[in-house]
C-alpha cells in the first residue's frame, strides 16, 4: 500500500508543479504585493487545513507579514491584505461564504486552495460557485483517496499534504519575487 501511495503522491504533486504554476505564479505576486504594501496576508484553514496556517505562522518557514485569520480580522482588514483560504474541497461551502465576506469587508484579494471535484461529485457547478469569491484558485488535485481497495473503496486521502505542497509553492515563490525588490 505505501508504494502505491507514494507514487501516486508523486504523481499529484508533478501535477500541480506543472498545471498550476500560473496560478501559483499570480497568487505570489499578488502577495508580494501585500508584504511591498505593509499589508498583512492572512491564512484560514477550515478544518484539516490549519496545518497550513500553522506551517505560515510557526514553521520554519513563515511567510513574510503573515498572521492567522481570527474572529476579529475582518474589522481589521484593509484593502492591501491579503488572504490565503484553504479548504478540502474548493466547493466547500462553509469555505465560499468565509471568501464572500472576506471580500465584501475590504475587497482586499483572496486566494483559495482546495481540491477541485467534478461538478457530479459534489453536486454543484463548481466555477459557478467558487466564480467571484476568490481572485485566485489553486487546485490541490487531492479529490479521493489513492490507495484503492478489494472493496471499491480508497485510503490515504492526501488534502493536507497536497495543500501544504501549496503552501510551500506559494512561499518560494513569493520570496523569489520579493529579492527582485530586494526586500530582506
């Protein structure tokens, strides 16, 4: 089973490297932008998501003007922030409604991070749905899990990883723009 999940791995985050460096690309620049501004970028994780808030604020590689999205953010939001949402899924509900009001509260840019199902999947046309609550989308391609059983069933559903993957995608970027302004 680990082989099998290890390759598959590989596999999702050669993917993502390759299909969605444009969006990656924009998303960094949008938050250099925010760290040139002396804007904050937020992060909000919905449930096992926060790891990669936590990995932005306590990691070893925090990211530059970074904070955690709390229950008093929204007052305090400004348009030259920014805010990074991850979800499991894109068309997470709970996850749309928060990037709706994020953007109604400051118009500052919001990115969304999460898988990207079928819209038979989830039931629900997903560009319609995710359409105008974020700038930016970055599909984790994390939909199922990898490892597939006797039963039809799967393990080893690697949202949080793939999101991280993200992250760290996001963070490298975003400091390699930022040298070119030489900004330490």
């Amino acid at each position: 089973m680990l082989k099998i999940f290890s390759t598959q791995v590989a596999g999702l985050l050669k993917t993502i490297s390759d299909k969605e460096e444009q969006s990656i690309e924009e998303s960094s620049r949008l938050l250099a932008q925010s760290v040139l501004s002396d804007g904050t970028v937020y992060f909000k994780g919905f449930n096992e998501m926060q790891a990669v808030v936590s990995e932005a604020l306590y990691g070893e590689n925090k990211f530059r003007s970074g904070g955690a999205f709390g229950d008093s953010s929204f007052s305090e939001l400004l348009p030259v922030d920014s805010v990074v949402v991850a979800s499991r899924f894109i068309d997470d509900e709970e996850a749309l409604g928060f990037c709706a009001k994020v953007r109604e509260a400051a118009g500052c840019h919001v990115i969304l991070i999460g898988g990207r199902r079928k819209d038979a999947d989830s039931g629900v046309d997903v560009d319609t749905a995710v359409s105008g609550a974020a700038d930016i989308v970055i599909d984790t391609k994390a939909v199922r899990g990898l490892v597939p059983l006797d039963d039809g069933s799967r393990l080893g559903f690697p949202s949080g990883l793939t999101a991280l993957f993200v992250y760290y995608a996001l963070y490298l970027t975003t400091e390699e723009i930022l040298e070119e302004y030489d900004v330490e």
